[in-house]
C-alpha cells in the first residue's frame, strides 16, 4: 500500500505540538466572497454569537481565499450533558433497553465509557440542530446561512493511519474492525464497510465455482447460474441477520425513528401525543401521493435513457458491422463518443430532477431524503449499466437477423447504399464481450479513479493550496495576520479539508449494488465476472477508508440501523436474476455449440416454451428462498438471543428476590392446610364440603370403583387375584 | 336463534343451589374399564395423592360406565400465586412490558384486574404440568395415565348463555365482544373469532363487487379478477396489523416461546443459558432435516389422491357423457359413490400418516405440533377441494375434445363398445356447476352438520345418557351411592361433557381458510360465490360458538398470538390466485360468448400466450402486494403506537426527575462561566487558548473580514456603504 508519512493530512506534521487534539475541534466553514464585508461582518456576528450561546468556544482563523475558519469546541461539561441527554433520549425511544445512569457522578462514569464518534456527533447536533433542541442551529446553504459553506468534524489523522495500517494488515475484517471504524466515523459508514466485508466473502463463494464453471461447465451453463443466485440469497439473508446484530451491538436498531426533522421539512399541523412529545405532523396519505410522482418520472426515466441508448447502440451496429463505406475504422468509434456526450447530460438532468422530486416527497428527516435521492439515482444508474446488456442478451443477438435488414431498409438510401448487402450475421460473443467491458473495465477504471487518482490528486491539491495561499491575496494578508509558526501546518491541513467535498456513503453502497446485480442477473455469460469482483472488492474495501481519510470531509458521524432501503434493491436484483439468467440460459445455452452459425442456431430456439422456463426458474427461485429464509430464521441472530438473555437475566434477579420474599410467607404459614381444610368446610358452595380433608377423595374414590367393579361383575364383589 | 332455556349445560337447572360456581371446577375423567380393579385402586390413589400433592382440593363423583369424575379446585391462595407466578413468567420473556406488582397486598389487588379464562388456564397448568414446574402432571393418555381419558374444565353456562345472546344480536363484533369471547375461552379461540369477523367484514366487499360483476360484467372477468385479488390482499395485510394489535391488547405477544415442553418432546441435552435458564435442546439441524420429510409425503399426497380423484373423474365423463349402454341413468352415480367409499379410507390414512410425522418432526411445544398437524392436513384437504376443479378447468375443457376419444380407443372392446360414437362435446358449464357445487353445497351441508345436527344430537344424547344413566349398571350403583339430589342435574351435564370431544380450532380455521382459497382461486368462474360465503360466515360465526357450547367439551383457554402460520396459507392461496384466475380468464374470458360450441371456442385459444398472461398477471399482483403492504405498513397499527408512547411517557417521567436535578445543578452552578474561561485560559492545547472570553473571537473575525476584504479590493480598505 502507500506510504502516508509525509501527508500532512494524517497530523504527522502536527505531532511536533504537544497535545494536538483532533476531535475536539469542528469546524464552521465560513466564506463571504459573495457578500460585501459589512453584510458579512454582521453574519460572522451573528454567526458566532450564535454559537456562544449554545454554549460553544470559538476560534477563528483565516481560511482560502474570502473565507474564514471558525473551530468550534464544546465545554466538557455541556459535551457530556449533551451526550447523556442523547443516551437518555435512546433509551426513552426504546433504542436502547439500558437504562442510562442518573446522578451526576454516575453520569460522568457512564461517559467515560464512550468513542470519539459520540462526542463529534453530539457536538455536530449542537452546532446544527435548531435552537429549540439546544444547538446554534448554523445549516449550511439554508435560510440565513447562504455564505456557510460547509460545518465539518477534523480528521483525526493518527487515527486514521493507524485504522488503515491495521485494516490492510488483514484479509478478513471482523466486529472489533468495524467497531474501530464505528468508532471513528460512526455506524452508517461502519455499516457499509461490514456490508463490504460481507459481500466480499460471499463472493469467494461465486469466485470458486466460477472457476470451476468457467473450465469444466459448458457456456451458459445453468447449474451455474441456480447456485449462484442459491448463493445470493443466502448471501443476503445472512446479512439481515447481520445487520440486526450490528444495529443491538451499537445501540443504533431503530434510531431513525428519534431522528430531528429537516430544516426543510414542512408540516401541517403541530400536535401532542399522548405520551406529551410535540410532533410536526404532514398527513400520511399527502405523502403517500406525492411519492407516487415516482412513477411517472422512472417511466420518463426509462423513455428516455433507453431511447438515447437504443438509438446509439442501433447506430454502432449499423457503423461497425454492416457499414462498408469511407473511413469505417475512424466511424466506427463515432456512437461512443456521441453516447459520451449526450449520456451524461441527460444523467444529471435526470439526477437534479430526482433531487427536486425527492425535495417535494417532504421526508420528514435527512435519512429518508437522502435514502429517496439515492434511490432514484440507482435507478437510472441500474438504467444506464444493464440496459445495453439487455438490449444485447433479448434484442440483437436473436432478433438482429431480421432486424438489420430492416433498419437498412429504412435508412435514407444514400446512406443504405453503403451498406453491406449481405445476410447479417450476429457477432455471437458480443454479449460476454459486453459483460467483460462493462465490468472489468468498469472496475479498472474505478479503481483507477478511486485509488491512483486520489493519490495524485492530493499530491498535486497540497502543491496546489500551498502555491495559491502563498501567492494570492493571502501573501498580503498573511503579512497583516499571520499564521502562528505552530499553527501552521495544522491550519494548513484544516484548509485543505475545508475544499474537500463531504462524504456521501450512500454512492459507495450504489456502486457496490450495481456490481451485485451484474452477478445476480448475467453471471452465466461469463462465470469468471466474479472472479474480478472478488479482486476488486478485496482492494476497494481499503481503498475506499482512504479515500474518505484523503478526499473527503470527515463524514459526520450519523447513525443507522443497517444500509436501510439497498436491501430491498438487493432482494429486487435477485429475484429479477431468477427470471433474467433464466431467459439467458434458455436463449443461450440450449444450442451454444461453437461453430454452428448464429442463424442456424437461432431457428433452434424455442420462444413459445421461453416464459415456461422463466415461469419454472423464477418459482424455483421463490421456494428456494423461502427455505433458506426460514432454516436461516431459525438459526437467528447471535446478539438477539444474547439481548434477549440479558434482559431475562435481568428481570430473573428481580423474580428471585420475589421468591425468597414468597418463601419466607410460606414459612410463616405452617398452620395454612389446618386453615385451608377449616375454610373449605364453610365454604358456601356445598360440593366442595363433601370430602374435605386430605385423603377423603381417595377413600371415597376406592369405594365408588369396588361398587362399580361389582356392579360390573353383576353385583358381585370382583374375584380380586382370582382371575 | 335457538331457545336454550332447558338446555342442561347451560347451567339454568343448577341455579336452584345458590352459589353454584363453574369456574372452579376442573375435571379429571378416569375411565377404568380396561384395568381390573385391583390396578384400578391403585391408580386412583395414586392420582388423588399427585393432584393433593400439587396443593389441589378434589371432590369424587361417579361417572358413566366405569369411569370417576375428579373434581379438582385450585386454593385461593395458590391459584394467585399461580397466576402472578405466570404474570412475572411473562414479563421475564418480554410478552409484556407491564413490571408485575410486588409485595402480597399489592399482589392480590391486582390478581383482582383478571378474567376467567386466566383462573382456568393456572388451573389447567396446575393439573398438567409437570411436577419440577409445580404440576400434578396428569397427561391424559400418556405414560402412567392411560387411564385418564381426558383433563377439561367445566363449561360456565349461564356466562355461555348470556355470551351466546350477546353475539347473536350483534350483526359486527368489536374489540370488546373478542375480549368477552377471550374472557371465557382464551385468546387461542378468541384469535379465531376475531379473523372471522375481520374476514366476514372483508366478504361484504367481493359480495358487492361480484353482485354488480354477475349483473353486469362479461362472465370470467378479468376486472372483477384483479379487484377480488386486490381485495383479499389489503384483506390479509390488514389483519396482520389487527392480529399484532389484540395480540398486544391481550399481552400475548411472542407467547409462544414461552411455552412448556410437550411431555413427549425428545431433546439430546440439557444446558443452562447465560441467563440461568434450563433449556433441552434438539440440534436444529436435526429438527430441520426431519421436516424435510415432509416433502416426500405431499409429493405421494399428491400422487395417491390426484390420481383417486383423475380415475374417478374419467369414469364419470365417460359415463354421464359418452356412455349409451344400458342403466345409464343408475351408472352415472357409480363414479361418485366409488369417490365417497375411497377417499375417506385414503384421507384418514394419510392424516394418520401426517400425524405421525408431526410426531417424528419432534416440535418442543404442543402449539408447534398443533400447527404441523394442521398444516399437512390442510394440504389434504386443498388437493381433494381444489383438484377437481382445476381438473375441470384446465384438463377436461380444454382437452376433453381430444382426451375422450383417447379415452375411448384404449378401453377394453366390448366396453367401448357401449359408447357413444359421435364427437365428444364439453359441457360447457361444467366448470361453473362444479365451483357452484363444491361451494354452495359444501356451505350447506356444513351449515346443517354445525348448526341443525348439534341441536338434534345434543337432544338426543341428553335423552340417551338419561336413559344409559338409570337404566344401566349404575342402577345397582346409584342404590349403593346415590347422586346428592342437590347435585343431580350438575353432574349430569358433567358426565354429559365428559363424553364430548375436545374442540380443535385448528379444525375451524382450516375451513375458513379453504373457502377463502375458492374466493382467490376461482373467484372469476361464478362471482356470486362470494355472497354465499358472506351469508354462511354471517351464521357461522354464532354457530361455532353454539358448537364449542354444546358439542365440545369447554377448551383450555390456551394463549396464542394469532392464528399461527395460517397466514402463510392464506398469504400462499392468494399468490397462487393471481396464476390461477389469470389461467382461467385467459383461457374461459377471451371467447366467452353464449351460443357458439366448445370446440370452436376451444380452436381459439392461443396456447402459447397463456404464460405470458400467468407472468404478467402475477407480477401485477405482486407489485400490488407491496404497494398495499407498504401503504399499510405507514398507517401501522394503533395499539403498537399506542404502546411506544406508553413506554414513551413512562420514561418521560424519569427524564423530567433528571432534568430537575440538573437545572438545580446548574443553579448552583452560577459562576459556571466563569470557571469555564479560567480552564480554557489554562488549557494545554494552546490553539483554544488564543480566543478566550466571550466575544473575542467575534473580534478576531471582524478584523479578519476587514483585512481580507481589503486583500480583495487590492490592499484599499473595504469601501463601505460607497458602492
């Protein structure tokens, strides 16, 4: 791996200072380049007033160009008020079942069993929530706050190198990691890092067979594809039992109910529930509507990104394999170049158009918004990754015989005139070829992007900050107010950060899912895909950690219960495998003899019995599922068995206590049958005062079955050993 | 309704005896006429001295025949301990959260907040449990007790009676009426009414629809279709809300773990958990390789009754509709009468066989096992329901015009011979006929077996126990030991209880579950179905409560948390609907006009789109499914809330303690300010040392704005208020 020694941003620099603290000093961004100084000095005023009193220490330091540094720290004594109020807040939502300690120095005990990413969380709350739940309500690029670029914790960069030196001394990662990690950037990220880890184990076991598959099972092979997809669903699965293990182990399951509102979040009406908890009600069945414009915007959505991809795919099979004119070598690349053009655009159009749509959805807290971007934003990913694979798998290889023809004949003549006349004949590896494009190279590329660049780039952004800091109207400034000589590098480093973009762990676990349905939906074109992801995710797990330590802003420490609505993406991609590798097999595999010629292959299939094997695929699928759902239920969660232990034993103490008390009564009660026998014999009810007194049933009852054994004998006493 | 007022069970004739109770009598029902009296006595005495042993009071009363009724009551005293025993079990195991009272005052005052059904179910406990768990450990039929036919508590006549009268005048049941029923027969049966009247109120809606779908729609129509589907699955979302809902409104939620052993339950070892409990463990791979089991036995299910049923059911075509031999008219009924003297024989055999294999799977508590043993016979009973059907629907119409022929060529000669000679033509409403046949007249029959038939029975068998009574043996007795008159008239309802059977539930439910999988499978083939299935429940839901009155000896008020994996059933029934009905309407809808002949109607078909329309059709409705389920899931149930904000406010209460304190804390705390500026002056990081005090760093920053801006403005100071 590389060497971090001289990178300033892991505090190397900054050891020289005794004492150096990192995650006592969060920062508030503030840049007034589009302001006039007068408006910005009352801002600034106002900005740390703000602060001060909600209870918080400044300091301010210049930053880049027309912005200012303002650190922030909370006062021991508010950090842990706040900070058991947080606990108790957990506990009275139920998040937690441990009742957090009352008294003072109980509460000072309590606290020092905590990790840094509670106190950066609790000093974000403070910094950003509104006034009414204590904090100095500074939201950044919201109502007052335009010129607040942006509020971010520091790297605590000895941290940092450390975590990252151990993750990439181990192959596997275990909880304790990922409590490390918790510990340092808090549960969501934590999360996605143990759903890597997952994953990535899981994916040995497609790897393994794939190999296998690749050398010793015919192409398209279908046994394959079922054991794969077995795999997947075990895979995920096993996950959710993860999570929820995850979720007990970091007190987080359930936290998003707790969650504060959005500055943006409108409300209808403001009410008092019963247990006296003020709540910002916007009726369920408004927003149930308003979720429904997704709908039509994903049909927007596939109009028209599959219509953009469909014109150019029909383009590059027009120019490179019936075109015969001028300069076909040099044509050929033509649509790529025109799909690299008109793609992104039309992306990101869509994209702000989800962010909008998201926005008029109204969710209630962050979370669920940045949960409805992100997942619209895999749809069109999902859109733009697999359509061409699809366009190729359904459309061209089976149809392309009848359909070139066709398009030739339509095109305006001159163009058709430069056109092959002879039969069309499909490029049959064209659909694996695809697949190896589309995610090997896919892969290289972003791991390319993700690990060489960031290297680079945060080579060449320190060079970068140094040069302008130096050279631009700081050098004036610099000679008005310098920086203290011990401050320096610190600052320096602080200002590198403040450029950095902030950390969105939602576009990682997207990549990491768009990957898992290439599995889930193509592995039988080319087992060894699985393979490559194996390797690619092995590095990206760190490769990843780095990037958030060296190009991003160290993400607030937010908390979850799991990686939220991906699962459902997950369970959504596995079961559309069952019906896409199906189709695949069944198109692919019947007749996949080399040699023969794809015409003659394709006469072969059968189409009308096609929906019976996707009907027989997916069901089987279906049963499969539930079989591994219900053993895997069975087998449960380790951490909820021992929760659920925990509280039995808890509440067992209290019940033996209850016991001895029992007992001692008893002891005092020697006389209770005496008293029991004398208050039977007054008992109103006269049935019960017949055979009162210990052993008078059973006299009675000997007596009532010799009388009935006689009467059974014919009235005779019964010949008792006689017989 | 029916008068009861001279019906014995209900108690009318004992209210002559002041004070007679009903809740405090539990019977014991020992039957000695396998065992010579000798073994007998011996028995006996033993059982007496388990049940004293206990802490149990026992009265001795004859029975019939040779058989005694042991009467047992529970102490007041142990049967408070008892139950609060079992209110502190349920709060160790999380059922509720509600911390019992302690102490012995607090103890009984709120023993005092309990209902009937509590009482009988310790007592039931106290009775059959095994000694380590304060049991007399009577297992009526098991090891030692061969002899005990069975262990019931007494039915409460007057509460029946009054309950009876209640519902009846009802046309919809409230929370409050399953209370009442829970009250008395406890939640297991409660859970039961509570589904039937939530599906009684969901049938008022396909009854509507299939009214105006009769009136005015095409027949098989695709519309009402959907909308019945649609129907059943916001039906089956809601209830699970409704079921979480009284499952918490009763505090038996997740009851089920709680459980005892089942006597006969085989474990491997015994360990202690982490929380001190003693657990006998099966290994759970076993337990789930043995229900694997399962699978070869509905596979020969299948196999035995599909092709009993296909026999029987070719005979019947070849006889009604091509056969022209003599005796024609007698011959048609031979098919049915095989059917009738066959399948009973095969059925009990299999059901024999599942219970068996219910034993074999080894379940750890008596619900397990219950609901194993349901389960495979609801199997049963879907192939003999269902299989006709979708033999008409899918074999004979389409087919018949081909497969009688067949049929007909490969019979020996001189059969053929017999038969009709011209082309084979379907009865084109067949179909219908028999949906209207297996439905209406199935409801009927079952209406008179459940509601006409127990009121002739129950007659006649008081009369026949009356006479039996006087005119038997037990004349010779009654002359030795006479009944109390005082008692006469009580002991004869008991005797007469005695000899009833104990009601199943499970039984009930199966029904219910069947008639609801003809309203999703074939809801298209008559749509007036759904009207008689409304008209039916609306009786059966007071009949079956007159039936565990009358028929069935008074059930033990077992708790559950619902109607157990039924949910599955229906869940399955209704997804297997949307193939089904989608079959039927593709196959049936598309030329269904009047008048032209089956074959020309059949030459119509497109075969190959069938599976197209299944696929589309299905996953129509499993998109809808999620919809509603999420839509649902948003509204949730009010009792969960309910309850959240419960434990809510409880908390709350200790929060607004602490928050007290700490602003009393703070009070004293008024130089906090202060104190806080002197420990950051003395700080040893020397960054937050540099700005301390309030306001300095406003300063600081103000200064920094005017030095920047005038960086900006090229060294000049900011021209302020000029521009």
């Amino acid at each position: 791996m590389f060497s971090f020694k001289r990178q300033g941003t892991f505090g190397d620099r900054d050891t020289s200072v005794a004492n150096r603290t990192f995650h006592d000093k969060y920062v508030v961004h503030y840049d007034f380049s589009d302001t006039d100084d007068e408006t910005a000095k009352e801002e600034f005023q106002t900005l740390i007033s703000d602060l001060e009193e909600a209870g918080l220490q400044t300091e301010v330091r210049a930053g880049e160009d027309h912005s200012l540094l303002v650190f922030v720290r909370v006062p021991t004594e508010l950090l842990n008020d706040e900070m058991h109020r947080s606990r108790v807040k957990d506990w009275l939502w139920g998040i937690t079942s441990e009742h957090p300690q009352v008294g003072k120095r109980n509460q000072r005990d309590a606290l020092q069993n905590t990790f840094e990413a509670e106190g950066v969380l609790s000093t974000y709350h403070l910094v950003n929530w509104q006034k009414e739940q204590g904090g100095a309500a500074i939201t950044p690029g919201l109502g007052k706050w335009q010129n607040v670029k942006s509020i971010f914790p520091i790297h605590n960069g000895p941290a940092n190198k450390e975590l990252l030196k151990h993750l990439s001394q181990k192959m596997f990662l275990t909880k304790e990691d990922f409590d490390r990690i918790r510990d340092l950037f808090g549960a969501k990220v934590a999360f996605y890092f143990a759903y890597m880890q997952t994953y990535l184990l899981f994916l040995t076991f497609p790897a393994i067979t794939g190999i296998f598959a690749w050398a010793f099972l015919p192409k398209y092979s279908l046994v394959y594809a079922i054991i794969t997809l077995l795999g997947c669903t075990v895979f995920l699965e096993y996950w959710k039992i993860q999570q929820d293990d995850l979720s007990i182990r970091w007190n987080v399951r359930g936290v998003g109910s707790l969650k504060q509102n959005r500055p943006t979040y409108h409300y209808e009406k403001v009410v008092v529930d019963s247990a006296g908890r003020k709540k910002h009600l916007y009726p369920r069945w408004k927003s149930i509507v308003r979720q429904m414009a997704q709908i039509p915007f994903f049909i927007l959505a596939v109009l028209v990104l599959g219509l953009t991809i469909t014109a150019v795919y029909a383009m590059e099979i027009l120019l490179s394999e019936a075109y015969q004119g001028p300069y076909q070598s040099y044509l050929e690349y033509v649509p790529t170049l025109v799909l690299a053009a008109c793609l992104p655009y039309t992306r990101s159009f869509l994209e702000d158009f989800a962010t909008s749509l998201a926005n008029f959805e109204n969710h209630r807290t962050q979370d669920y918004y940045e949960m409805s971007v992100t997942q619209k934003t895999f749809v069109l990913s999902f859109i733009v990754q697999y359509f061409p694979i699809l366009l190729t798998a359904f459309v061209y290889v089976p149809l392309g015989g009848s359909l070139v023809p066709w398009m030739q004949t339509h095109l305006p003549t001159h163009l058709a005139e430069k056109l092959n006349t002879e039969p069309f004949e499909e490029d049959s590896n064209r659909l694996r070829n695809e697949v190896i494009a589309l995610t090997v190279t896919g892969q290289v590329s972003d791991m390319f992007e993700e690990m060489v660049m960031p290297y680079l780039m945060h080579k060449l952004r320190g060079w970068y900050h140094q040069y302008k800091f130096w050279n631009s109207s700081h050098g004036a400034f610099q000679a008005l107010a310098p920086d203290d000589p011990a401050e320096e590098a610190f600052l320096q480093s602080v200002r590198q950060q403040a450029s950095l973009e902030p950390y969105n762990v939602q576009d990682d676990i997207s990549e990491m899912v768009i990957q898992f349905g290439y599995l889930a939906l193509f592995s039988p074109v080319w087992p060894l895909v699985s393979v490559g992801f194996f390797i690619n995710n092995l590095i990206e797990l760190r490769s990843d950690f780095l990037k958030i330590c060296l190009e991003h802003q160290r993400p607030h420490p937010i908390r979850m219960d799991g990686i939220g609505p991906w699962i459902n993406s997950l369970d959504a991609l596995t079961w559309m495998g069952s019906i896409c590798t199906a189709a695949i097999v069944h198109m692919f595999g019947a007749q996949g003899k080399e040699g023969t010629s794809m015409l003659e292959r394709w006469g072969g299939v059968s189409w009308w019995s096609l929906p019976i094997t996707i009907f027989i695929s997916e069901h089987t699928f279906l049963l499969l599922r539930w079989a591994v759902r219900a053993v895997l239920q069975k087998v449960g969660s380790e951490q909820i068995r021992r929760e659920r232990n925990e509280r039995y034993a808890v509440r067992k103490r209290h019940l033996d206590n209850l016991e001895t008390e029992s007992k001692k009564r008893d002891a005092l009660d020697v006389g209770l049958m005496e008293r029991r026998k004398s208050v039977r014999m007054a008992d109103p009810d006269l049935f019960w005062t017949k055979q009162a007194g210990e052993g008078i049933s059973d006299v009675v009852g000997v007596k009532l079955i010799e009388a009935l054994g006689r009467s059974r004998n014919g009235g005779l006493p019964t010949p008792t050993k006689q017989d």
